[in-house]
C-alpha cells in the first residue's frame, strides 16, 4: 500500500477541512491503463471543480505512481493482481495464490472505506468488484448513508457475454440493490451498454449518460525530450497499454518497411505491458526506418497526442476520449479478444463518422496481414478530416455532467449528506 500527491504546477493548495466532503473511488486494475486512467480524470475533475473535497482512488495499478494527480486526491495500492493469457487471473508480485490475495485486497478496501468514510463512492466498471471484493465495503457503505455510484465506459461487451459473467457473481442484482447512480461515459445513442441484462425497468432509472470524459493537456514534467520526428508533422501509434498491441505495431511496421513512400514519420509508443522480447525486436526493426522512432511509456501520452498529426490506436475507452479531446484524424485498429468492446466501439464511431477503422485478419482468423493494406490505410490517414467535423452534440460533456450530478453531496462546505442526516437525527 502506498500513498502518492503530485501536485499540478501553478494550482493554489486549497485549506484542508477536516469535514469536508469525501470521495472514494475504486478501480480493480487488472489489466492495461484504461481503468487508473478514467478514474484519475474523474477524480482531477471532482477536486477542480469542489477545491475544498478530498478523493482517494482505490487502485491495483501497478503504475498508478506514474500519473499526475491533482491537489486533493491521493491513492491507495492494493495488491496487483493480473490476467493471464488463458483469461484466468493471478497475482502481480506476491507469492500467493488467489484466494489469499484477494482476501487480503478485500480487508484493505473495507478498512480504507471504515477510515476515510466517504460521502460518495464511484465503482469502475464492476459492480462487485474482482471476485466479489468490494461486497463487504459496499455493506458498510450502504450502513452509513454513503451514495454509492457505478462508473461505467460506453460499451462494455456483447450483451450475452455480460450477463454471463454478471450473473454468477450477484452484479445484476447490486445495480438495484447497492447502486444510487449508474453512469454511463457515452453516449445513448452510440450504445447501451446495459440493454441487453435481465430485469431492465428495476435499475433504468437509474441509469445517466454524461457523455464522453474529454481530456486535457497536461503540465510537462522536465525533462521533456521526445524524439526529433515530434518537431514536425508525425503519426502517433499507441497500443494503450501494450499488453495486447504486439499486432497493430507489427503492422505499422511492416507497411514503412513495405512501403517507403509514406509521407508522414511515426513514432510507435509500446506501453508499460508490452513484453520485453517483443519490445526488443520491434525497437530493432524500427532502428532500420528513418521515419520511424519508438518511445517505451509516456504517462503523459495527452502532450504526444496533442502534438501528432494524426493517430492509429486500437481503440481503448480513453484513447478513444483522447482522439476526441484532442480533435484528431485517427485509424483504429480494434482487438476482438478476450472482448468485442472495442470493435464495437470502433464500428459505431465509424457510422458515424468519427474515425475510419481498419480490421486486424489476424486476429479474425483471415490470414496474415497484407503491409500494403496498412501502408494504404497511413497514406489516406492525415487527409482525413477530424471528428470535430462529425458534429456530434455533447459528445465530450462527461466530466463537467459528473461533476453537476454529484453537486448536492460535493458543493456544502462541510461533509454532505452523511453529516446531515445525522444533524437531523440529531435535532
């Protein structure tokens, strides 16, 4: 367990108010950055807009001291646990077996919930959390009057694959039992993520949808040194987090190293997941191309978004944010396992014109992929017109629509809907 504050550069510290109120949020890390990231931009985002507030982030991201948080949040890290190739999950670092860790994940949580005793909870993506962890916690929440919110991206899987792996674990029931708010970080009329479960009209009231979670450029750390390729017009590759993007940088590869006509340089980032031997033998390759550089992990990955031309990602939740935010032409490259999420994602962005997708052969089972399909799709990319063209109404009002839902329990200067139910007990 460790603690990290990073404060952002040019933010007056706000005075500390012991009762004030208190956000908890939890995200169980598995696997890539998605999670730690969509919760350190609600959680910059609740204390810019409440100053006074504090936020811990419940996290088992094994990077999560990398990123920048904003004054008034802090974390707390539970043991890692990670996703095994064969789907199954096991732990980071510890010489445990499963059971034993999430164990002890499960007692860290509740007693971070029995000390910090929040107002407000948000619980990213599962409703139980990883193997029922967050049930005790959510026990004691529910005691105490906290308001208890679920955190969901725009599309999570195929219907039938979610109530698979839902029902067996109590989550359907806990978004009519446990859960205040659900909020959906998209928008209705690109998916539903939740339409095809049991049992709609006992939680669809509940159900709010912000928007997509616009980010923003954040403060340089120095030094700041990016490769030169950065000082002009350049493709950004980004596989996320790099577990699963071996294939999209083979392929952007070999369309350069098949092609060396494309116009624009690209700089390939691999992520922190990514392995060592295939980073190795992707950085050799790319060392033969003059117009393709390579960087391992850039927290800050916003600053080389900002700076690129144009983007090819596989499209994740928040590099799809990222895209938008950022109003860039992109190529998405969507994986189709363990999840469809993103080839859902993908599919829909591109109805409506927001993105131009290319899929893998590989992984569908098509054969091998042609470098010249790629090299064609790198060549029509910086022509393409940004999303921002696609005019889409409140596509990026995520964060500002979280932030005014949770105003009557973030805006009293003191805790809010606790420490007045108790008053009025009280009197």
């Amino acid at each position: 367990m460790s603690f990290n504050v990073v404060d952002l550069p040019g933010v007056e510290r706000t005075p500390r108010d012991p009762h004030a109120p208190r956000v908890l949020i939890y995200s169980h890390d598995t696997f890539g950055l998605g999670h730690i990231r969509r919760c350190r931009a609600i959680a910059n985002s609740l204390v810019a807009n409440y100053p006074h507030i504090s936020v811990i982030i419940i996290s088992g991201s094994s990077v999560i001291s990398s990123f920048q948080f904003g004054d008034g949040v802090d974390y707390v890290r539970i043991p890692g646990v990670e996703k095994q190739s064969d789907g199954r999950y096991g732990p980071h670092h510890l010489n445990l077996d499963l059971t034993d860790t999430i164990r002890l994940r499960t007692d860290i949580i509740k007693q971070v919930v029995l000390s910090f005793d929040p107002d407000v909870v948000i619980v990213d993506k599962e409703p139980v959390g990883l193997r029922g962890e967050l049930i005790p916690a959510l026990e004691v929440l529910r005691r105490r009057g906290a308001r208890i919110v679920l955190g969901l991206r725009d599309v999570l899987d195929e219907p039938t694959k979610l109530y698979e792996e839902w029902r067996h674990t109590g989550a359907i029931e806990a978004l009519e039992q446990v859960y205040d708010d659900i909020f959906v970080y998209g928008l209705e009329s690109i998916y539903q993520p939740l339409a095809g479960l049991p049992n709609q009209h006992l939680f669809a009231d509940k159900i709010r949808y912000t928007g997509y979670l616009k980010r923003a450029v954040p403060s340089p750390m120095p030094p700041n040194r990016y490769p030169r390729i950065t000082k002009g017009p350049f493709i950004l590759v980004t596989p996320g987090g790099g577990g699963d993007g071996a294939g999209v940088i083979d392929w952007v590869i070999s369309a350069y190293e098949a092609d060396p006509t494309i116009a624009l340089p690209a700089l390939i980032v691999f992520g922190p997941f990514m392995s060592r031997e295939r980073r190795k033998e992707f950085a050799e390759r790319i060392a033969r191309i003059p117009k393709l550089e390579s960087l391992g992990f850039e927290p800050r990955l916003e600053l080389l978004m900002n700076r690129a031309h144009c983007v090819v990602a596989m499209g994740g939740y928040n590099t799809f944010c990222e895209i938008l935010s950022f109003d860039k032409p992109a190529l998405i490259v969507p994986r189709v396992k363990p999840r469809l999420e993103q080839a859902i994602r993908a599919e829909r962005a591109d109805h409506l014109k927001l993105i131009d997708v290319l899929h893998d052969p590989a992984q569908n089972g098509e054969g091998a992929r042609d470098p010249l399909v790629m090299a064609a799709a790198l060549h029509a990319l910086p022509k393409r017109v940004p999303p921002s063209q696609a005019f889409v109404p409140s596509l990026l009002d995520g964060l500002p629509a979280v932030a005014r839902a949770l105003a009557d329990d973030l805006s009293m200067p003191v805790r809010g809907r606790i420490l007045a139910q108790n008053a009025a007990v009280v009197s």
